[in-house]
C-alpha cells in the first residue's frame, strides 16, 4: 500500500515566489553562460533591452536591463549567434522564467568583426587610443609583472628573454586565462592584483598566437578598459605581428609577440656593461683633459703671478724707501724741538729749585727731617740741623734772639 502525502494549497503567487525561490537557491543558475541565436532583438524606450535567445528544438526570453544595456554595443542582430552571460530567474508576471543578461559576446567571424570595429569606433571617440595618454617604458626596471596564462608558452617565451637579457630583474606571474568565456573575467581580476604588487615598474600583458577568435578577450571591453587604469605602463604582446587587438591600440607600448614584449622591456644587460665600459673610457679621457687643461692654465698663472708679483714688490721697495726718509727727517725735527722744550723746562726748574738758592749763601734748619719756618718753634738747647749747598752740620741752639733779618 502507498502512502499518499497530503496535496499542499497554494495561491498562485504563493507558487511563483516559491519557484522564485528554487531559481534564486540554485548557485548554478546565478551564474550561467547560454550559446544561442538572437531573434526578435530591440531595445524599449526605458532603455532596458529585450530579445529571444534560440535554441535547435527550444527557446528562452532574455532582458538586458538599461544599467547593463550601455556595455553592449550596436552590434546584436537578430540571426547572430552568441554567448549570454548572465542569471537565470523568473518573471512572476508572466509566470515565466527568463535569462538576464548581464553580457553578450559574439560568436562567428562576422558578428566578432563587427562588434570589435563599433566598439574600436566608441573607444575612439572616448580618446583611449591618444598618443598623449602612452605612458614611456622605464629603461632599467626592476620588478615586472606579466600577466599571462600559467600554462602556456607565452610565458616560458618572456621568462626565457628576460633571463638572458636581465637576470636581475625580479618578474611576477599573474595567471589568467587568455582564451575562452571566463578569459575576460580573469583577465580584468588580474589587472584589479597590479596596484598591490609593491615597486613595480611595468605590466606585459602577453598571449602566444592562435586563430584571430582565440584572440576575442583582448577585445573586451572590460579588459581594454583594465589596461588602460592600470597604473603602471602596459606592454601588450598578444598573438602574432599580424593580430591586432584593442588591448594593442590602449595599450602604452605594442609589441608584435610576447617575446618581442619582453625585447622591448627587458634592457641588455652586456650592452649596459659594455656602454658603462665606454662611458667610463670617456670619463677618463674627458677627466685627463680637464686636468691637463688646469694644469697648463695654472702653469701660466704662476708665471704672470711672479712677474705681477715682482712689480709690486718693487713698487713697495721704493715706496718704503720714501716713507723711511721722510720718517727720519720727522724724528730728527721732532727730537730737536722736544731738547729744546726740555732745556727751556730745565732752566725753569733750576731757577725754582731750592738747591740754586743754597749756593748763593742761604741755609735750610731742619729738626727730626721736618723744616723749621719760624724761630718760635725752638728753644734753648734744642737739637737742629743746618743744611748748605755742600753739606750739613749738627748743632744746639744756645739762645732765642727775636726779629726779622
């Protein structure tokens, strides 16, 4: 006997939010990437965009809304083929499900060509193609980043140049795929990588040869627009001499293969030695000129000094010569006036001293050293001393007589 389960009652819109709810809980339909041919393609007034995406024995409704819609150019027509990445969801309104896009990318050489040209036209007219934004590649770099497939021979191309030409130079691989749907994707999160890598100098973005659609990332928009933010200069080699992506005209510097990219990045370093070598010869040779060229002009400085320097010596010499003879003649005049100031000064002093006034036949008494001015300052028997002009004698004063001479 089978067991039935109970039949669960459901509104209608009970029964589309639940179905909603599958769609949105299944992680695969979140991220999808549908091939088919457009059909019924046109763009609303609102801006969003809306066509029908075919199968061989299916079909499926598809909307580009309008934020999304300004990432896809002109060239969706109805019969092209192409790849839809997007989600898939239901549209509760209709109660039915659809694919939102989120990005077409042309499949066939035709719809590829003509989606690359109007998006080439676009890029033009935005100036991401103007000389004036090329950044110059540094001549010497130190740390370079290639951003390439892990697995390719793109990559062993780069490295194999870059040892022999620079071995110093430290490189970083960033892995992306260079080929496929996802190659867009991976290619922009390995530009977003570039601005944390300390002290780089470049970029070279580089991909091997293959068919001209194997090269579609490199017309992405998405990519061409990394290339250009990125910070540092971008050597783009990607397929062969013939190949030319968008990636080659936005990018800094174009080099026909990723080995040319790295002919082009990676300096010789045997022609630095060997131009260090020869700039070093020319600074020795340019250093030796320069010290002969001081030493002869020092040479015949010398030699005008000497003559200059005898000139003024003699000139000096006669000068002294003058001043030394005007200087003794002063002397002489001023020594004679100053003998006769010092006899005229002496004479005075003669007349005024008192030894002149002693040999004329006066004395001098004097008691204990000290002058005796008046004779009320002796007394009998005192002790006194009497000076002459040639001598002194001691005696003892035997009476007072008062009165003037």
């Amino acid at each position: 006997m089978q067991l039935r389960l109970p039949r669960t009652q459901l509104t209608v819109d009970e029964l589309t939010f639940h179905i909603q709810g599958l769609f949105m809980s299944d992680a695969a339909l979140r991220s999808v990437v549908v091939s088919g041919e457009i059909s019924e393609f046109k763009r609303h007034t609102s801006g969003h965009c809306y066509f029908t995406l075919l199968g061989e024995e299916s079909r499926v409704a598809c909307a580009v809304f309008k934020q999304r819609a300004g990432f896809i150019p002109r060239w969706p027509d109805n019969g092209d083929n192409v790849l839809v990445e997007g989600s898939v969801g239901l549209y509760a309104q209709r109660g039915a499900y659809q694919l939102y896009a989120r990005r077409l990318t042309p499949v066939g050489a035709g719809a590829v060509e003509r989606a690359r040209r109007e998006l080439r036209d676009r890029f033009e007219k935005e100036g991401l193609f103007d000389a004036a934004l090329k950044r110059p590649l540094p001549p010497y770099p130190a740390k370079v980043a290639l951003i390439t497939s892990t697995t390719g021979a793109a990559v062993q191309d780069v490295l194999r140049v870059a040892r022999r030409r620079c071995p110093a130079c430290d490189i970083v691989v960033i892995g992306a795929q260079v080929q496929g749907v996802n190659a867009p994707e991976e290619l922009v999160q390995a530009f977003s990588r570039i601005s944390a890598i300390p002290k780089l100098d470049c970029v070279i973005l580089a991909r091997g040869g293959g068919s001209r659609e194997d090269l579609v990332p490199f017309d992405d928009e998405r990519v061409a627009r990394a290339l250009r933010t990125c910070p540092f200069p971008v050597v783009c080699g990607v397929g062969h001499d013939v190949d030319m992506t968008l990636c080659d005209l936005v990018a800094d510097v174009r080099a026909s293969t990723p080995s040319a990219a790295a002919e082009l990045v990676f300096p010789n370093s045997a022609e630095l030695v060997q131009a260090l070598r020869e700039v070093q010869e020319r600074m020795v040779v340019g250093a030796r000129m320069r010290i002969d060229a001081y030493r002869r002009r020092l040479d015949h400085l010398e030699s005008t000094l000497d003559s200059r320097i005898r000139r003024v010596f003699l000139t000096a010499g006669t000068t002294l010569e003058a001043l030394q003879t005007k200087l003794s003649a002063a002397a002489a005049l001023r020594l004679m006036e100053a003998r006769e100031a010092l006899a005229v000064r002496a004479a005075s002093l003669d007349a005024l001293s008192p030894l002149a006034v002693l040999t004329r036949g006066f004395a001098v008494c004097e008691r204990g050293g000290e002058r005796i001015r008046s004779v009320n300052s002796l007394s009998p028997r005192t002790r006194v001393t009497i000076r002459f002009s040639d001598g002194a004698a001691e005696t003892k004063v035997e009476k007072i007589i008062s009165g003037g001479i």
